[in-house]
C-alpha cells in the first residue's frame, strides 16, 4: 500500500466523506450507541444533544458529574457536546475520562472507546507528521478496543474497518486487516460488511467491484443509508446524474427522516444539483423527532443559511442563523463572520 503522512490519513479517513459541505452525518450504521440506550427515557442532558442544544447539555453534564466525578456515561456525553462543537482537545479529555471511569458494562466501556477514537481522529485532522502519527496510533488502538469489548458494537467495527483501508501498516492499518474484519462482519452485519469491501475496492481503483459492493449493502435491507453510500461513491467518481438518482432512493426508503438527510442535502449542494431537494432535506431532518448528534441540528442550521443566502434568500440565511445561535452560541459566533451575516 502507498504511503501516506499519518496527519493525511488520517485527514482522509475522519472527513469520511470527502463532501465539500463539512455537516456529514456519522451515525452508527445500526443500533445506536450503548449509552444512547443507556439514557433514554427522562434524560435532559441526552435530549438536549440530540436536539443540539449543546450549551445546555454541557450545563447538565457537568451539575452530574460535579456530583459524581466518575459517572462514565456523563463524561461520554460531554466528549460528543465537545466533538458535535469541533472541539477536539476538549472532547479527547472527556472520552479519556469516560474511559478511565467505572462503566456499567462492556456496551458502555466499547461506546467510550470508540467516541475516543473519534476525538484522537478530529484532532489529527490538524496535526503535523510526527503528532499525526501518534494520533493515528492512538485512534487504531481506540477503535479496536471498542470492537473487542462488544463485537456486536457495529459502529466500532465499521470506523475500524475504515481505518484500515485509508492507513498503511506502518500505523495499524491494511488491506489484510479490513479483509479479515470483512469476513468476520459478513455473517452479523452483511450491509456494513459489503460497504467495507467497497472502500477496499474503491481504495484499489476497481470502480466496478466497489460499484457492485455497494449495490449488495443496499440490497440486503435497502436502507436509505446504504444508497447515500451509493450516491457518495457516484459523487465521488463524477456521475452526478446516478448520484442524484441514488438520492432519490434513499429519500424514498427513509421514514424517520433522520441525519442521512443531511448527508443527502450534502452531496446536492457539492454537485450543484437540485437546490430545492436539498434544502427540502435539510428542513424534513430539522422538523423530525430523528435529530441526534450525527448530525448537530445547530450545524444543519448553518448548513441551510449557506444554501438560501447562496440562493439570494437573505432573510431566511439570516433566521437560520439565528435558529443555530440559539442551539449552540459560541458556536454559532465563530460561524457568523464567515457566513457574513
């Protein structure tokens, strides 16, 4: 395999996507995270981050957690208002709590890792070659713990999978490596196993194989994720009309209208095509009770003001601003200036 800087790789691997727009859904592909489970019910501070009310998650989390220092469910939590915010050291602190915390079960423990590794990966996003590698250590060993604490824990196997496809050995990745976790997957998991062998085939330059691969991971349930997988791919390799057509399908299976409508609003806008669906998608996922940290409803928000001021709808940018200040302030100021509104 051609080597890569560490900080390149992991550039590469952690924007996932590789869209233009930087809102990408990262969902688990299957059940959500343990801690999810863990919270639900009567849990502010958990409904607050999924409807990307992160100042006041943040408030919540830490009245728990000044109360109880070592509650490893809270300092998850905070880690994931931390990366919803793009604040990589912050939220590596958190999840190295989380992990250093007494968890309630393996579930919890592989959840804490897995959110780690995620951390370590935002902030070699930005780090230089000797840092990045390190990081890039860092981030493996994170991943794979959480796939060895739950097996069952897909969202873990799924980013350990891309890790070692986009990295070299020399930093713990390899084709060998994502082969035999292909197969391991395959059984349990078939639609996250035949994805993986299309980044296998796609990082080989075999356009083909991967095309098929990505045709079986939608043929195993259709789900609407599978095919904005699909329509990534065709993006990604200039076919802008299958993309869309991709799009549509995906639309078209989703019924809770949750966070891969953002991933599909996104490809839109890269590939300049169908304004009006994008926008349609970005306010369905805004309106629905399917809002998680996936994908930050204060980021949509922003993501949606760019689209109608790109579109010569000053006024609804403006509220949309607006609507992503009152969800995440600091946030949001940051984000004015260069939206110019």
């Amino acid at each position: 395999m051609r080597l890569l800087p560490p900080a390149l790789i992991l550039g590469l691997l952690f924007t996932a996507s590789g869209l233009a727009d930087p809102v990408h859904a990262q969902a688990p592909p299957a059940d959500g995270p343990s801690a999810d489970r863990a919270l639900a019910g009567d849990a502010p501070a958990y409904h607050a981050l999924l409807e990307g009310r992160v100042e006041d998650a943040a408030t919540l989390l830490r009245t728990t957690l000044a109360a109880n220092p070592s509650d490893a469910i809270a300092h998850q939590l905070l880690c994931r208002v931390d990366y919803a915010q793009d604040q990589a050291d912050e939220a590596i602190h958190e999840c190295e709590l989380a992990v250093a915390s007494p968890s309630a079960g393996n579930s919890v423990a592989s959840d804490n890792h897995l959110w780690l590794g995620r951390a370590y990966g935002m902030k070699a996003r930005h780090a230089g070659p000797i840092a990045g590698f390190t990081l890039a250590r860092k981030v493996q060993a994170s991943f794979a713990r959480a796939a060895e604490l739950n097996p069952a824990n897909v969202a873990a196997l799924s980013d350990l999978g891309e890790y070692d496809v986009a990295a070299p050995f020399i930093v713990g990745g390899g084709m060998d490596k994502a082969q035999a976790l292909s197969a391991r997957m395959m059984p349990s998991f078939p639609a996250a196993a035949h994805r993986l062998l299309a980044w296998m085939a796609d990082a080989d330059n075999d356009l083909p194989t991967a095309e098929a691969e990505f045709k079986r991971a939608v043929g195993v349930q259709g789900a609407p994720e599978a095919w904005i997988d699909l329509a990534q791919f065709y993006h990604t390799h200039a076919r802008p009309d299958d993309a869309v057509s991709a799009i549509k399908s995906g639309i078209a299976a989703d019924r809770i209208h949750g966070p891969v409508l953002v991933d599909a609003a996104s490809i839109l806008t890269a590939a300049h095509r169908e304004p009006d669906l994008a926008e349609r998608c970005l306010r369905d996922y805004l309106a629905s009770r399917a809002k998680s940290d996936a994908a930050p409803a204060f980021k949509v928000h922003l993501q949606l003001s760019r689209l109608l001021a790109a579109r010569g709808d000053t006024s609804g940018a403006t509220r949309e601003m607006d609507a992503a200040a009152a969800l995440a302030p600091a946030f949001a100021r940051t984000a004015r200036p260069a939206q110019g509104l």
